[in-house]
C-alpha cells in the first residue's frame, strides 16, 4: 500500500482499512485450522469495517457463517455494549468512569471515532490522543533521520536493517515524540453517509514523506504521473473493503512494477509536527542528472532545440488560434 503513496480523500492514510483484509484472511485461516463453521466481528451496522470483514470472509471462504452482533442482537449502542461487558467480566480500558472512543490501535495508527468527536465542530480532548505529543508540545529541537530503500521499501534506519514491524514501531515512536502525524478529518464511508474521525499515523506519515522523495529521484516521470493518476482509485478499493479484488491486484502489479529502481537514502528533519525532506540519494538509479538540469553552462543539451518542441506543442493552438476572434477585433 505504501509503495503506492496511498491516500484516501487527501488525507487518510488507511490504517483500519488496511488491517481488515489481514484480521479476515486470519480468521478464515483459523477457522480452517480449527473445524469452525463460524467467523464473527464487531462492527456496527454503520460503519466501513463490516463491508471490509465480510468481503474478505467470503472472498477466502463463502462456506462460513457471519455473525454480526451489532446487526443480529441487541447491542446496538455503545452503553449497551459496555453493559456486556461488565456482565460478562470482559475488560475495557477506559479513562475513569467515562465510556472509551470507539478506538483501533494497529501496528500503523490508531483511530478515534465518537463522543465529542460527532460533533464536527469540537475540538478534540488533547487527553484523546495516545500515541503523539502536541507540535506545541514536542522538543524545540530538529531530529534528523535517514531511510534506505529497496525496491519502494524502507528497509533500514539510520543504517540499522529492520523488519517492516520493527521499522513502523521505530518510526511510530520517532515520528510521537515529535508530535508527527496527527490528522482530523470528515470522510466518507461506503455505506453512504459522512463521519468525522481522528487518526494518528506518526510512522505511516514520515514512510509516505520519504517514499515520494525518493521516488522523485529514482522514478520515471511518466511513470510516477500514472502511479499519482492510480493511487486514488487503488486507495478507494482498499477504503471500500476490496483488497481480495481482481482489480486491485491488477493495479498492485503495476505498481510493484514501477517500483523495482525505487532505490536509495532519503533525510528528514523532524519537527514539531512537521516532516521535512532535506535530502535524497539513488546512486544505482539516479535519473537526476546535474549536467542536464544545470543553470551553468553545459556541453549536452543544446538551449535552441526547445523551439522545435514549444512549437510542436502549440501547433494545436496554433490552428483553432486562427478561426477565434481576438482582443479588438470586431
């Protein structure tokens, strides 16, 4: 998903979306293991993520029975739910006696949903936010890092090789205590309606950051221009809850294709929020070529043949330019 810059409506960068294809695809293999005839979730009849389980239950296997208790019984209400809970001695991390935000803590962020939160207009609690540290609050000094990819993945840190968990868990911690990758948004779901949510994503939002620096230097233009035309369609099919489809493996193999000179080290800055490319390096694939793109004299490109190649690509305007009336004419 990363190796397509992946963003829903500009900002979301999919974190549960993601996770429901692989908790499905786990539990259909569980099941299977196990002799259950039976898979179950605890999505609302409401929500996104009850299209995404389901999609994925019965694209892996449509022999299992789905049970949906937010659909099937009567636990239709966060206070009934927590009622549940207490009966049947199931705990719930919760700040006092007040309910808990409808939260989804992953590997790659974690997400708030209700409370003051259904009102669009509310500022959130600053005590809601788990994983990040206010900007205001993050140190008054730059911390500086480096990235090393291979074929569009982030492979070491600081020139230390890690596993793709152990490299989010690096960047997660890195990017909260610099108070990186906060957002809050309106988005809408699948089912139809808008919902309002807050998201932390510190590693997923410096790994996106990184990535498109050093595919600017490593990847083909026209091939990064198709992958920035492909990427909202491939971040909707994930939204939408089909991972498993035909024609997201269509595009994941394009995209994988355009990654294999995707190479390099990129530096960040990391700042009270913000993450500041300020370097990158591909020296295997480096289509940046200095005696091209320089202000200073050069003896390989010769200034006079872009007159040919305005004029060509004026040649459309050139024509219809001359049946259009003018300014002042009558």
């Amino acid at each position: 998903m990363f190796r397509a810059n992946a963003i829903y409506e500009g900002e979301y960068l999919l974190g549960t979306s993601i996770a429901r294809p692989l908790i499905a695809k786990r539990q259909a293999e569980i099941a299977a293991l196990t002799g259950a005839d039976a898979v179950s979730h605890g999505a609302t009849g409401k929500g996104n993520d009850q299209v995404r389980f389901e999609l994925g239950y019965l694209g892996i296997n449509s022999d299992l029975t789905i049970i949906a208790p937010w659909r099937e019984w009567d636990l239709n209400s966060r206070e009934k739910l927590m009622a549940y809970a207490k009966k049947h001695n199931i705990k719930i991390e919760k700040k006092g006696n007040k309910s808990p935000y409808s939260m989804d803590a992953n590997l790659l962020h974690i997400s708030y949903e209700g409370l003051v939160l259904e009102d669009p207009n509310a500022k959130p609690e600053e005590d809601m936010w788990r994983w990040t540290k206010s900007p205001q609050e993050a140190p008054d000094v730059v911390e500086t890092i480096e990235l090393e990819y291979e074929k569009g993945d982030p492979v070491a840190l600081n020139g230390v090789r890690l596993s793709p968990a152990k490299m989010l868990a690096s960047l997660n911690e890195i990017g909260g205590r610099n108070g990186v990758g906060r957002i809050d948004l309106v988005e809408n779901r699948f089912v139809g309606m808008k919902s309002r949510g807050c998201y932390e994503t510190p590693g997923g939002t410096i790994m996106l950051k990184a990535h498109r620096a050093i595919e600017s230097i490593s990847l083909d233009r026209e091939a990064a221009h198709f992958k920035d035309e492909l990427m909202p369609k491939y971040a909707k099919t994930i939204y939408n809850g089909f991972w498993f489809s035909p024609e997201r493996e269509m595009m994941q193999a394009a995209i994988d294709k355009s990654q294999e000179n995707v190479n390099g080290t990129v530096k960040l800055e990391l700042y009270k929020g913000n993450v500041m490319v300020i370097g990158r390096n591909s020296s295997k694939n480096n289509l940046f070529n200095a005696e091209f793109c320089t202000f200073e004299e050069d003896e390989v490109y010769n200034q006079k043949d872009a007159e040919g190649f305005i004029k060509l690509n004026a040649l459309r305007f050139i024509i219809s330019g001359k049946n259009k009336k003018f300014y002042g004419d009558e």
